[in-house]
C-alpha cells in the first residue's frame, strides 16, 4: 500500500541509528510490527492472575509425552 506522511526528521534519524533496516520503508515495517507486537503483549498481560487453569505440573508433563 502506499501512503504519504509527515514524520519529524530527528525521530527518523533517531530510529534509523537504533534499527537494523537502513532504507526507510524497512524502519517503517519494523517499528508497525513491534507497535502490534507490543499491544498484543500488553492485552496478555491483563489476564495475568484471572486465568484459573487448575492443572498440577506433573499432569502437564503428562500430556507432553
């Protein structure tokens, strides 16, 4: 897809010395997957002590066999 936007120059330098991807469509693609990659992580942690799985250790072992 493509797109036009306004992005403030030092933030792109910025981003382009922290990166591995040198050409801006790379950084752009990088920095979108780690926005999505980092929200997903955030709403996991919500459930964090709401999921009551009632399962011991050694039955999970069991069920990697």
């Amino acid at each position: 897809m493509k797109i036009t936007v306004n992005l403030p120059k030092d933030l792109i330098e910025e981003a382009k010395k922290i990166s591995v991807n040198e050409d801006l469509n790379g950084l752009i693609i990088e920095s979108l997957k780690e926005l999505v990659k980092s929200n997903k992580r955030k709403a996991l942690i919500t459930f964090k002590g709401k999921v009551d799985l009632d399962i011991s250790l050694d039955e999970l072992r069991k069920r990697n066999r």
